[in-house]
C-alpha cells in the first residue's frame, strides 16, 4: 500500500471512530462541536487523499470523492453555528 494510501485508510479509521463518539453524544455541547470539527477535517483529508491516489487513472471513488466533498460543504454551509 502506498503512503498515500495508508494516510487515507487511517484518516478513514479515525473519523469512523470520531463519528461513532458524535452520534452518541449529547448535541451541541462543548465536546460535540470539538469533535465534529475533528470529523469535517478527518473527512476533507480521507477525501483529498482518495483524489491523490490513482494507480489506473480516474474511476468511481474519485467521483464518489467529490460528491463527499460538495455534501460536506453544503452540510456546512446551511448548518446552525
């Protein structure tokens, strides 16, 4: 696997395991918006390395990338602050 790839894979671990911790929690406190800070991040970074790594050109998980991306802005765009 190429570094590329493993930054992606434990990006992806952990944001799976940051946002298993933000279901469970009580909504917006404190701890909550920390970690669902953490989870935008974590995924912007699972994304972007999943459009960096390419061994056979471009196929469906980039497009499913980008589509991650346009949700998570537009989550972020009409969400309360």
């Amino acid at each position: 696997m190429s570094v590329l790839g493993s930054l992606h894979f434990a990006a992806a671990v952990l944001a799976l395991a940051v946002a298993a911790i933000v279901l469970v929690r009580t909504k917006g406190t404190t701890a909550h918006v920390r970690l669902g800070r953490i989870y935008v991040v974590l995924l912007v970074l699972v994304d972007g390395f999943a459009l960096l790594t390419y061994q056979n050109g471009i196929g469906p998980f980039h497009l499913l990338a980008v589509i991650s991306l346009a949700t998570l802005s537009a989550g972020l765009l009409w969400s309360p602050r």
